[in-house]
C-alpha cells in the first residue's frame, strides 16, 4: 500500500518551521531528509525515524516497526499532531545523523 501524498503534506506541515526538511518518493513511499540527512520515512502513511539516541529518549514507548519486508526496524512517531514535539525531535535527531554519502 502506497502512502498519500495528503498524509506526506500533513507531515512537512508539522515540520515546517525547521529549515532544510525535504522529501524524495522512492515506490509510493517517501524518504525524510532534514539537512541532507536521512533522518526516516512515510510508509504505508506511517511516519518512521530512524532509532537515533534522541528519538529513543523523546519516544521510551514508540513501537519499532518495519517500513517494509527486510529492512531495519525503525520508530513509530505516533505524537505527530504536535508541531513543537515533531520540531525538537527532528531537530535533535538531525544533530547526530551522518550527512548521507554522495553516489
């Protein structure tokens, strides 16, 4: 099942006070970048972050789940309805993830 654009608008909505937030559409899904950082994704209109430090201490609770059949398990952002709690958190995550490696 391929996630929806509406779900995806709602997402960089909530995001849209950071700079440098951006997507990529890879097969119905979409690839968070914050910063040129790969910091998660929608999938199947879920939206997942990686298992950074920070996410794991904003989100004790989060459910890990798969964004697809053979992939790393990923956290669940169930809070998405905050605005300020999506910012922090991507924020912080942003400040420990690696630049991406350029092909």
């Amino acid at each position: 099942m391929a996630s929806s654009k509406e779900y995806l608008m709602f997402i960089l909505e909530q995001l849209s006070e950071l700079q440098g937030v951006s997507y990529r559409s890879m097969m119905g899904e979409y690839i968070i970048y914050c910063n040129d950082k790969i910091i998660g994704g929608i999938y199947d209109d879920r939206f997942l972050v990686k298992p950074t430090k920070s996410a794991l201490e904003k989100m004790p609770d989060a459910p890990l789940e798969k964004p697809y059949e053979g992939a790393k398990e990923m956290l669940l952002v169930e809070n998405i309805d905050s605005r300020e709690f999506l910012t922090e958190l991507i924020s912080d995550m942003a400040e420990e993830l690696p630049v991406r490696k350029k092909k």
